[in-house]
C-alpha cells in the first residue's frame, strides 16, 4: 500500500513546495550553504582540531596513517579515541585535497548529513 500525503518519503512527497519537508530542505540547505562560507573564518583552528585532524592529513599526504600531533613516534600506526574519524578524512583529503577549507567542509557535510536524516526520518 502506497502513501501519498505529505508525511510520506514514498515519492518524495516530502519535497513538495509548501510542504514541511521542503521548508526543512530549504533551511538545511541554507544552513550548509552558510556554514561553507565561512568555514575558513570561524571558529579560530584550536589544538584539538589539529589533533584529530592530522593523521588523516598524514593519511592524504604520505599514504601512512601516522601522527605528529600526538604523544606518539611518527613511526607507529595511530590509534587514539577516534581513529574511523581520521581514517574517514584521510579518504576525504585524498579526493578533495590537504587544506582548511576541505578539512571543515567534511565535518559540515558530515553535520548536514546527520541533521537531514533526523529530520527526515
């Protein structure tokens, strides 16, 4: 049985214009939209970005998923509180390339992605 009213995912019902699931569409992409203007500018890069940051720009750059930002030797394999973080980002750099903007623009996408699907579903 097929649902067709506005609350429905079923035929995208949901992005109707008019409908809520629009209006959320709208402010999400809004919301993407502005947080990619100013990635580069706010907030200030702190050590705990660069921290979880950097064996996924060591991945990208010399292929080893290493560390020079935590207690441990350049030499040895990350493993830390979150290493699918920097494997994932790693991944990311390779195809997008090594520099602020791209490193901010996969946690915004990442947020985004999160906030549609709790809206969505």
């Amino acid at each position: 049985m097929r649902m067709t009213d506005n609350r429905s995912l079923d035929g995208r019902a949901w992005l109707r214009p008019g409908s809520e699931g629009y209006a959320l569409a709208a402010v999400l992409a809004l919301c993407l939209a502005l947080s990619l203007l100013t990635a580069t500018r706010s907030p200030t890069v702190w050590l705990d970005e660069v921290a979880y940051v950097d064996p996924g720009v060591m991945l990208a750059m010399t292929g080893k998923f290493v560390t020079t930002a935590w207690w441990q030797s350049r030499h040895e394999v990350f493993g830390s509180l979150q290493p699918a973080l920097s494997l994932i980002m790693g991944g990311w750099l390779d195809v997008f390339g090594v520099g602020l903007f791209q490193v901010r623009s996969f946690t915004i996408c990442w947020a985004q992605g999160v906030r549609s699907c709790s809206g969505a579903c």
